[in-house]
C-alpha cells in the first residue's frame, strides 16, 4: 500500500508541467558602477532580458569602482549558490582572483563591456564591443570635420581599464596617420561629467589652441561641452562614445559633433543569454562583439527610440 502512494505521488509529479517544475535560475551581477550612465542602461538592459525569459532571477551589485569590492561579491554570490555571475570589471586587470574563484566553484562567468586582459577557461565568456575600434571610429570621423588638421585634447577614462587604453590608442593611431593633426595633450576624468569638465577648464587656462576634444565617452564629452560653454569658447569639436540619451540631445543641439553608438541592450541581453547558455551546458562563445555605429546630427533621430523595454 505504501509502495502504491509513493508511486502515484511520482505520477502527479511527472505529471506537472515543466514551468512548475523547474527552479528559476539565479544570476548574480557585479557592476562597475551603478551611477555611470551608460552602465544603468546596461543594467536596465540585462534585467529587461532577464524578465522577458521569465525564469531568471538577478541579483546586481554595485563596487563602486572597487576591484576587492567587486571580488566580495563575487564570493557572496558563489555563496548564494547563484547559477551564474556577469560581472563588469572595474579593473581589467584584476580580473584573475575573481577567474579562479568562478573556476574553482564551477559557476559560469560572462563579463560584460570590459574584457579582462587575461585569457578565459572554460565555462566562461565575453560580450561587448571592440574599444579600439571604437577610438578609430570617433576620431576618423572627427578629422572629416576638422578637415584632417587641427590641435587634438584627449579625455580619457579609468587608467586601469583597457577600455580607455584601447580607445585612446584608436584615436592616436588615426591622428598619426594626419601629419597636419596633433595631440596635445591627454588627461584621465576617470569616465565622469564634473571631473572632465575640471580637466578641460584647465586645458583652457593654458591658452593653448585647441582644435577637439575627444572623449572615451559621452559623460566626458559632455563635461567638456559644459566647461567650453562656461569659458565662452566657440569652435571646438568634441566627440564621444556611448550614444546615451543626454548625449543625443548634445547632438540635436548642435554643442556634440559626433559620438559612437555602443550598443548597451546588445551587449546586456547577450550577456545574459550566454550566462543562462553555459548553466544548460550549451556552447558559448568565448568572445561575442556587438558592433558599434557613427551617430552625428544627420542620423541621431534613429537613435533616440533605442531605449530598454
């Protein structure tokens, strides 16, 4: 009689449906920072993706830019028993304890934006965008509009991060090929509006002749516009990376000559993708490039409905 009521029990269970069944997967995900803009949209990105799938649960945590930081909650996550971890590196080259963490515990691991500069094993990948690329890019169009002379200022970002280094040589590498073109200088602003704008307020004191300003991104960008504006100075070019939303107003205003749309629901819903992928045991791989488009004020229009839903 017990055997019967054991059996039937397993009838009813085989009997439920498979959504009933199944355990929602967990995903933990450590970001960079939460008040960069262009990573909000890409943390809207990933947790949009994560409620069209239905089954996939996120939990996301921001290290403020702190690489021990982002390693705690690394740690937190594999003792959550998450299913998975998407990090953004606040360091690219920090990247190995958090590697041998994931390696150790088996738990995927998909870095998103920012790849680490080390190799990944198994079980993990990369989403994102090639930053060099990017840096060509923005500066080829922008000697297009200086007429290929000009004296170039670089705004770059977090010195630790290979995107900076990347993008910055993109734009030096196109400079070089300009023998009227010349940079004159080339300052970190760690990614953000204020501290931009305190570079370029600088750069402006100097009395130098300054043709563009090139920005890793948009929020340095858009500091510069804002110093440039404060200083009464008429005539500069300044260029950005991101395509975000300020930036396109920057654009239709006429006060940003050019950014490079990088693609953050692209690169959030791939990266939950290739995480819920590698948990089911599917073949993931290791490097996903999500491309990059011009945007100016001929084309910003086409730019301003790609929001996250």
């Amino acid at each position: 009689m017990q055997l019967k009521k054991h059996l039937t029990a397993l009838a009813l269970l085989c009997a439920l449906p498979v959504s009933v069944m199944a355990k929602d997967l967990s995903i933990g995900v450590s970001m960079d920072h939460f008040d960069d803009n262009f990573q909000t949209i890409l943390r809207q990105a990933m947790a949009s993706k994560m409620k069209q799938l239905g089954d996939v649960k996120g939990q996301f945590e921001d290290a403020k830019g702190d690489s021990a930081q982002q390693l705690q909650q690394v740690e937190s996550f594999i003792g959550q028993g998450v299913d998975a971890i998407i990090v953004t590196p606040t360091d690219t080259q920090a990247m190995k304890p958090i590697i041998a963490l994931a390696q150790r515990s088996n738990v995927p691991l998909v870095f998103v934006n920012r790849r680490p500069e080390t190799p990944l094993s198994d079980r993990m990948a990369y989403v994102g965008s090639d930053p060099r690329l990017a840096g060509k890019m923005q500066m080829e169009a922008l000697a297009k509009k200086m007429g290929d002379k000009g004296n170039v200022m670089i705004l770059m970002g977090n010195l630790s991060g290979e995107d900076t280094r990347e993008r910055t040589k993109g734009v030096e590498e196109v400079i070089a090929q300009h023998p009227g073109m010349k940079v004159l200088d080339k300052q970190s602003a760690l990614f953000f509006r204020k501290e931009a704008n305190d570079v370029t307020t600088n750069w402006l004191l100097t009395g130098q002749d300054i043709n563009a300003i090139v920005a890793n991104n948009d929020e340095m960008a858009i500091g510069a516009i804002l110093a440039l504006k404060q200083a009464g100075a008429k005539n500069v070019l300044v260029a950005g990376i991101d395509g975000t939303p300020d930036a396109l107003q920057f654009i239709k205003s006429g006060e940003m000559s050019l950014t490079v749309f990088q693609d953050a629901k692209g690169q959030g819903d791939g990266a939950v993708q290739s995480a819920v992928a590698l948990v089911k045991g599917e073949k993931v791989a290791k490097d996903t490039f999500i491309p990059y488009q011009l945007i100016t004020r001929e084309n910003y229009s086409d730019f301003a409905q790609n929001k996250v839903r």
